[in-house]
C-alpha cells in the first residue's frame, strides 16, 4: 500500500473524499476532490469472518490518512438494504444480517478517538458506474443515461440530468431481474436454458446476460466447455459453434435491452463489466439493439465505457461532492 500522506492539489485544507470500492475479491481506495481522484490501491476482501472484515477496511483507511472531516463513501457489490443496513451479496454473504455502516463508524470511532463527522455514504456499484459515465465518462453531455454492467452476471442503473433515478426500496435500473427467459423445450436448435438466478426466480437475463451466461448457452449445445473469452475469440474466428453461442446471446440480451431502452428512452449506454472489454460483442449488441428498438439512434448506442474497472471509485466520489453541496 502506498504511503499515508496523499496530498491532492490545491486542497490540502480541505476535506477529502476517501472511496471505497468492495467486491469479492478486492477493496480498493481513491481519495478525491472536487478536481480528480487518486487511485490509491487496493487490499485483497477477507471474506473469513465479519470482524477481519470491517478490521481491514479500517487499516486501509486509517493508514491512508483518514481523519475528520473526511467523508467516506462505499461503492459495494449487492443489493442495498437501506432501512437496516444490510447488503445482500452472493460474494460477501456475512453483510446480510448486520448495519455494515454503523458498525464502520463505531470501528473507525473507536480506533480514530473520534466520531466520523459526515454520514457514511453506501451505493451499489453499478450505481456508481452509472454516475461515473454520467458525470465524467461516456455519458458525459447527455440528459438519459442508462449504463450496464456485463461481467459475472447484469447490472445497470439510470442517470436522469446527473441523478440517479431510484424505484421503491431504493432500486434503479435493474434489467437483469425478472423471468425474461421462459421455459423451453431443450431438443430445439435454439434453446436457452432456463437457470436459476440469486434473486429466487428462474431466467433472469442475470443467468444468461454475463459472462457465466454465456458460457452456461454454450454448454446446451453439447460441444467443447469453453469460458467466455474462448468463445468469443472462436466466434471471431467464425468457429461455428461459437458463432451459433453468440448469435442466440446476442439476440435474447438484445431483446431486454431493446425493451429496457424503449421504456427508459436512454440516449447513451455505456457498458462495463469483462463483456464490455469486446468490442465486436458490443458492436454485434449495439446492432441488434438499434434493429428493435422503436426509435433507432443515429450514432452507436451500447458503447464500452470510459472507467472499466474504477468505475466505482469515481461514482462514489461524484456522490460525496454532491453530499457535501447539499450540506
């Protein structure tokens, strides 16, 4: 980890925005300002107990320089639970049943002699990617946003004029829910297997939309098992079973999208997640897409977005900055 004195220029009196970003396998950290973001680095995720847990985010922090007034925002893979502070995350399961931000700020209090003066920020990450590409990405100088996430599974969230549009129990954007892929009879040429998804239902476009999705497609038809970068590099060379793979993925994610973008009326979405790192996957989605949809756009619609994997970092930043012009 880098040094503990990280100073951003021309802001050194001021309070800095330390960003964390939590996934399964790694936590990493910026500290921001109204002017950029350092990407500090990041720390493997405990995943054995809660305690080891929330005892590494507080070294992280505090070996960096964290203080009061500080703020601190998390971007977290999973469902937020924001009346008990719970996240529901199939990679850190022990968050479902505690107040992850309360008990950060009784860590950090108790290690730091001092209470954290700004409220603890929590968003889902791909919110924040979707801010991110609103704010400073390829989302940049458009009203309607609507980003997605194409990694393990599927993620996304709407910007509507630089703000995230939330639903009922706080949710925004979430297209890869609800039982889009309907029950199929398997001898058929072009079947699509119906898998259970984390959420409790079955053929969720989460199943079949990520990067595990497509390859779970590819092993319905009975041929060589592959992972995905092999599929898609056998469909660049118009190896015909990865070819076949790809088309009926390409058709079933185009067809939710399609309707996702004809109710929301995006202009832009850019894509993130290890899908997204494709370009010919994009510009096979984009083309499918733009064929459905009932108001085609002039320019590339699905486009791969500007921070891959720090997405989470600069959304969250964007959402400390706008905390503190409300404060």
């Amino acid at each position: 980890m880098s040094d503990t004195n990280h100073h951003l220029p021309g802001d050194t009196n001021q309070p800095r925005n330390f960003c964390l970003d939590i996934g399964g396998s790694f936590i990493k950290l910026g500290i921001g300002n109204a002017q950029t973001l350092n990407e500090i680095g990041s720390v493997p995720t405990p995943t054995d107990t809660y305690r080891a847990y929330i005892g590494s985010i507080v070294d992280l922090l505090l070996s960096n320089g964290f203080a009061n007034p500080d703020r601190l925002g998390i971007s977290i893979t999973g469902v937020i639970d924001r009346d008990k502070g719970a996240v529901n995350s199939a990679q850190l399961p022990f968050l479902a049943s505690v107040n992850f931000c309360k008990d950060l700020a009784s860590a950090l209090r108790q290690e730091n002699s001092g209470l954290v003066a700004n409220p603890i920020i929590i968003e889902n990450d791909a919110d924040c990617f979707a801010i991110a590409e609103a704010t400073h990405g390829a989302g940049r100088g458009f009203d309607n946003v609507f980003a997605i996430i194409l990694g393990t599974g599927v993620g996304g969230a709407q910007i509507y004029q630089q703000n995230l549009i939330r639903g009922f129990g706080g949710s925004s954007g979430e297209w890869g829910h609800g039982p889009f892929v309907q029950n199929q009879d398997g001898t058929l040429p072009d079947f699509i297997p119906q898998i259970a998804c984390t959420c409790g239902q079955k053929g969720c476009v989460n199943t079949i939309g990520g990067a595990r999705g497509l390859e779970a497609i590819h092993r319905t038809s009975g041929k060589q098992k592959l992972n995905s970068q092999q599929i898609i590099d056998g469909w660049a060379a118009a190896d015909a079973d990865c070819s076949r793979t790809v088309a009926r993925y390409v058709s079933i994610v185009g067809n939710a999208l399609a309707l996702t973008l004809n109710i929301t009326g995006a202009q832009i979405v850019p894509a993130g997640g290890g899908l997204s790192n494709a370009p010919a996957l994009l510009e096979a989605l984009n083309h499918d897409v733009q064929g459905k949809i009932l108001q085609p756009r002039p320019d590339p619609l699905i486009v791969k977005g500007t921070f891959g994997k720090n997405g989470g970092l600069w959304g969250i930043n964007a959402l400390l900055l706008n905390q503190a012009r409300q404060t």
